[in-house]
C-alpha cells in the first residue's frame, strides 16, 4: 500500500469560498427546508433553525476546517494524524471513518432525490398545464414508483457527479463551482423577486417569521437541529475534506460566517421564492417531501411565463444538488487515493459505481415491490438512511468534533490554527467545548425519553 500523497489545493479564497458554499446550499436548502418549515409550523421552526446554524454549527464548521487545514489529508487521515500529534488515542480516526462513510450513505440517496430533480427539469420544458392537485400527486407518484426511470435519472446525475470530481481539485471542483453558483445565486434571487411581485409575499413573510411557538416539540427541535448539521455539510467529511485544500495563509473563521451566513441565506430565499406561489395558489405548506415536486409544478402550469420559470427552478435545484454532491463524493475518492495512490477518475468511478447500487436500492425501495414494502422501524430504505445520518451520524459525529478540538488539543495549538483575536477565540472556544456538546446531549437526550421511556 502507497503511503499517503500529498493533497491539491484551491488556487483562490474565492474558489474556496465558492466551492465551501456550493456544498452547503443544496437540496438541504431549497427542497428539505421549505418542507420541514412547513411540516414544523413555520416560525418557530425557522428561528430555531437558524440559532442551531449560528450558536452550534458554525464553532463547529470552524474546528472542521481547522482539523481538515492543519491534517492536510482526507477526514480519516487528518483525524489520526492530530490525535497522535496531540498525544491522543488513535480511536479518534472513527470521526473521519463516520464523515466518509455517512457521505457515501448520504450520497446514496442524494443521487436518487438528484434524479428526481433532473427528470422534473426535463418536464418543466415541456411544462405543467393542465396540473391540479390531484394530477400533481398521481404524476409524482407514478414517476417515483416506476422502476426503471428513476434509475436512470439517479444514474445521471451520479454520471455529473463522477465526471466531476474525477477531473480534480482545480480541473473539476473549481471550475464547475465558478460558473454554477454565480448562476444559482442570480437565478434564486430572480425568482424570488418574481414570487414577490406575482404572488402573496406577505403570507410568506408571515409564515416563516411569525413563530407559534406552540407548534414546537421535541421532534422539530431534533429535526431543526438535523438540518443545520445537513445544510451546513457538517461531520461528513465534506468539510474537513475542503479545509484540507485550504493554504496557511486563509482565514478560516470569516470564510466560516461567510458560508454559514451564505448558507441561510439561500435556504431563506428559497423559502421566501416558494412559499408565496404556495399561499397564493391555495396550496398545503406542510406537503412533506414532495413540495416542490408536486405542489410547485400546480403553480408553474398556471402562473404566466410558468414553462419558463419551471424550467428555471428546477434547473436551480439541479445546480444546487450537484455541487453538494461533489463534496459528498470527495471525502471518500480522497480517502482512497490517498492510501492507494490510485489514479483518482478510477477511484471516482469504483466509489460512485457501488454508491450507484447503494441508490437503485433506495430508488426501488420507493416503488411498489418487494423492496418497496420493506420497512425498518417504519421507515422504508430512504427514510431509513435519511434518519441514521441526518438525526444520529451528522449530530454525534459534530459533537464529538467540538469535544475533541475543545478538549483534546491544547488550547495554543487551536489559536495558532485559527489565528483569531484572543476575545473572539474565547467566544468560540466556550461553545465548542460547552454549548456545543451540550445542545446536542441534551436534543438526544429528550428524543431518547420521549421515543422511548414516555412514548
Ligand atoms: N449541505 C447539503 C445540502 O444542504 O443539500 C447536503 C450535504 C452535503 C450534507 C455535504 C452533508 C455534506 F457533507
């Protein structure tokens, strides 16, 4: 086996900045949390997302960049190398083992929801007249249930996926990103506006920032929780795997509350494009995974200039999902690479090919066969996979990267990392070492209770 090599790096703060944000604004963003907002209540749901982002997963995005830039290798190998230049057991190494494998998992059926999004993208060219509610359903419905197309969709986008970062740091990840997010960025502020303009933007304004608090519980609180580790692309091995491109001379806490503050952004704007056509069309906010696959099209088949603005969100969408999914993929070609020194368009290939099987299961798993009436704690395989990563992976897996750089490496180590004013360092470290393990404790901890003792 070939030693470790020595990894590429962005040529730019800016490539960096723009390949960090394109993997946190994705499907996280634009499909997940307009429907969880809407499943959650609205408000509250929204403003204790956005504490989660700030007070948790930012100090959390910061140690990860900081672990990735100064192991200067994949998750698995930055993790053993520090611990064991801290004087720390080696069994740290599963933190990067859980990022990689959980991405895998992740992108397993990213690709499948990806397809789903290309495959609509192709249907809004052609339009959605004629759409009421009941078509919407019956035709979202019919397309993920059917056998063969959405495996095909999902092997199309896993295609983009591989030809992409088989091509590389510079080659593949920076040239997609430069051209795609400026385009995300421009498309979903227009469509915003345009939503604004045409539809009910006050009912919107109200329902995403009006809190009822009364429709909290423990289960949004977990689930809010959850998004901010998934928007944010957090403990899976994306975003170390990012900060391991970084040059010394970056600063890594800006470029953190750049991208977290990018990042929900974007999920804001999404809400504020989507949920006016949905007020003004009469339709259910709460609609679950299929709000924008079955409650949008019904507006774009009526609204005026709807085939262009159809193809136009779905084409976002298609934007959004990609260049998340690179940074799913990257963590594990990385990996593999690294330990191997196989050339990386094999690598991509070999990984993407079992993340291919990995997903027709999920796919299928929709459907009406056998797989399809498989369930695992009610869950069929997507929800499934969906819960061990987002709810109990991703959540852990952040905490214990807190409690680590918190309270395993020397505090003079992590300042000379992250090279901070010595009054902000300690707002940070507080939270990494305080507030961080003990928000997410304290989140499973009432899930446990609830689900298990009381419920
Ligand atoms: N942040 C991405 C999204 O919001 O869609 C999803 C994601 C990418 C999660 C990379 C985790 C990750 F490591």
């Amino acid at each position: 086996m070939a030693g470790p090599t020595q990894h590429a790096h962005w040529s730019s703060r800016w490539t960096f900045l723009l390949a960090a944000v394109g993997s946190a604004v994705g499907l996280g963003n634009i499909w997940k949390f307009p429907y969880e907002a809407g499943e959650g209540g609205g408000g509250a749901f929204v403003l204790v997302y956005l504490a989660f982002v700030f007070i948790v997963g930012l100090p959390v995005l910061i140690a990860e960049l900081s672990l990735g830039r100064r192991g200067q290798l994949s998750p698995i190998g930055s993790m053993a190398k520090i611990a064991a230049e801290e004087g720390r057991s080696k069994a740290w190494a599963i933190v990067g083992w859980s990022g990689v494998l959980g991405g895998v998992i992740v992108l397993s059926f990213y690709s499948v929801v990806g397809g789903w999004v290309l495959a609509y993208l192709l249907k809004a060219l052609s339009g959605f007249s004629g759409y009421d509610a009941a078509m919407s359903t019956q035709t979202f419905g019919n397309f993920v249930t059917d056998p063969v197309n959405p495996i095909i969709a999902h092997f199309a986008f896993l295609a983009i996926t591989i030809g992409i970062v088989s091509r590389g740091v510079q080659g593949g990840l920076e040239k997609a990103v430069t051209f795609l997010m400026p385009a995300l960025f421009v498309l979903l502020v227009g469509l915003m506006l345009y939503s604004a303009i045409t539809a009910d933007f006050a009912a919107a304004l109200n329902f995403l920032f009006n809190p009822d608090w009364g429709k909290l519980n423990v289960n949004t609180v977990l689930q809010a929780l959850g998004l901010a580790f998934f928007s944010l692309s957090l403990a899976l091995g994306s975003i170390m795997t990012y900060g391991s491109y970084l040059t010394k001379d970056m600063n890594i806490p800006q470029s953190a509350v750049t991208i977290a503050a990018a990042d929900s952004g974007v999920a804001l704007l999404a809400g504020l494009a989507i949920f006016p056509i949905v007020f003004a069309y009469g339709l259910n906010p709460g609609q679950s995974v299929g709000l924008v696959f079955t409650t949008l099209p019904i507006a774009f088949g009526q609204m005026p200039g709807g085939v262009i603005v159809g193809t136009l969100f779905f084409f976002l969408l298609t934007v959004a999902a990609v260049t998340s999914a690179i940074s799913l993929l990257e963590p594990a070609v990385s990996y593999v690479e690294e330990r191997t020194g196989i050339d990386r368009k094999k690598v991509a290939v070999y990984i993407g090919t079992g993340i291919f099987a990995m997903g027709t299961l999920s796919a299928w798993g929709q459907s009406g066969n056998v797989l399809g009436n498989i369930s695992i704690f009610g869950l069929d395989f997507m929800g499934l996979k969906d819960f061990i990563t987002n709810n109990i992976m991703m959540p852990l897996g952040g905490m214990f990267i807190a409690i680590f750089v918190g309270w395993f490496i020397s505090r003079k180590n992590m300042m000379e990392e992250l090279t901070m004013e010595e009054g902000t360092f300690k707002i940070w470290y507080f939270l990494v070492r305080y507030v961080c393990p003990v928000a997410v404790g304290a989140v499973f901890v009432s899930i446990i209770y609830n689900t298990v003792i009381a419920g």
